[in-house]
C-alpha cells in the first residue's frame, strides 16, 4: 500500500488564543509531570480500546519519507507473557551478572533494578514496538523487493514518546523495557527479519502499594536554551 503523497489538500487548522494556549500547554506539561516509570503492575484489566487508541495515536507519529516504520504487537495471553518474561530473565542476568560495567550498575542502583522482570507478566498487556528497518514491497512475479526506510530509528523514537504520552493521559502506567539482545522477540512473536524490537512497554495499572524511586527532573533552564 502507498502511504505517500497523493496530491495536496488544505491543511485542517484552527488558530486558537494565545491564552488558550498557554493555559492548554501549562495543563499538559503538569500532567506528563506526574507520570512516572513503574516496575509493580496490578494484573486489573484493561480495555483494549485504551491500547488501540493509544496506538492509533502514536501512529499519527511524523516518520521519514511518511514511511511509518513501525509495527505494535499487543501479547495479551499469558502463556507468550510467560515466553517473554522466561528470555527476557535469561538475557538480562547474563547482563548484570557478566555484560554491564560497573560505572552501568552504579548508575542504575538508585532504581532498585535486577535481571528480575515480574512486570512482564503482572501487567495485563505488553506492548513490543519493532521498527521495520526496511520495507517489503511484493512485485507482480511473486518476489520480494526491498524498500529503503529512511530515518527509521528517529521515527520510532518519536512514535514511541508519543505513545507513553496518550497511555499516560489514558490513566495507564508503562514500563520502557529494552532487555539486551532482544532478538529473542521475533522468535516469540514470529516477526519477520526486517522487524527489529525497539522497545518493550509492559502496560496497565500500578500495584497497591506501588513505590517509585525519589528522583528529579532536570529544570527547564538546564533543558531550554534561547538564542
């Protein structure tokens, strides 16, 4: 399918006051303010409807060339949970115990994090981005053709943010969850070779009694330069 141009159309946009933007952008800031990264999930269901708008809305996401390199696979059963959790684990001790340096596990030992990942199959769902490294155009032969992706990681990466945003303003806490090597996940899943995993975002509500580290933001004059 062409997700490309087809001509041009007017630009859907309606300009509103500045007061109301500001107010709007105040309200939006402090809401992403409280959102927190969480490794205690209550395993509560969730209505898909959550997830299948939120993926609608990381999929209004700008990407290279419009080429929307991205694929969101939504595990739900518990049995693949399971599957994951078990390679996940396996992955993640041999990084702690053998792959991180030790300057890696000073900096993450103020997050309380170990090669043990219940979150993955606690939280009702788990939602597996993959960027699709390049495209496969099927030709009137039957064989395949590769398609150059432009700026894949870049796209992903701002898909991804845009997701965290709307499961947040959702009411949901997620988990951004990059177990080293990830290969394991196309096996699990059955994604094709131009699928690569990008990030593991385990989805729901905290657990009662959810703690989080005691951690700060950097401020806005250390972020934001004006020139």
């Amino acid at each position: 399918m062409n997700h490309h141009s087809n001509g041009f159309m007017p630009l859907e946009f309606t300009r509103m006051p500045a007061a109301e933007s500001i107010q709007r952008s105040a309200a939006f800031r402090d809401m992403l303010r409280k959102r927190r990264t969480i490794r205690s999930f209550s395993s509560d269901p969730v209505p898909i409807e959550i997830i299948q708008n939120a993926i609608a809305t990381a999929g209004t996401a700008p990407s290279g060339a419009n080429q929307q390199p991205w694929r969101f696979v939504v595990v739900q059963d518990p049995e693949v949970k399971q599957q994951i959790r078990d390679a996940a684990e396996e992955e993640e001790r041999e990084s702690y115990e053998h792959r991180m340096s030790a300057e890696w596990l000073a900096a993450l030992a103020p997050l309380g994090t170990d090669w043990r990942k219940p979150h993955l199959t606690d939280a009702p769902y788990i939602i597996v981005a993959f960027r699709l490294d390049y495209g496969i155009k099927q030709l009137p032969n039957g064989a395949q053709q590769r398609v150059k992706h432009y700026y894949p990681g870049e796209s992903m990466g701002i898909a991804v943010g845009i997701l965290i945003a709307a499961l947040h303003t959702a009411g949901l806490a997620t988990l951004t969850h990059t177990p080293s090597p990830m290969k394991f996940l196309n096996e699990i899943l059955h994604r094709p070779g131009n699928e690569r995993p990008f990030v593991v975002l385990p989805v729901g509500y905290p657990a009662t009694g959810c703690t989080v580290p005691v951690i700060t933001k950097k401020p806005l004059d250390e972020i934001m330069v004006v020139v």
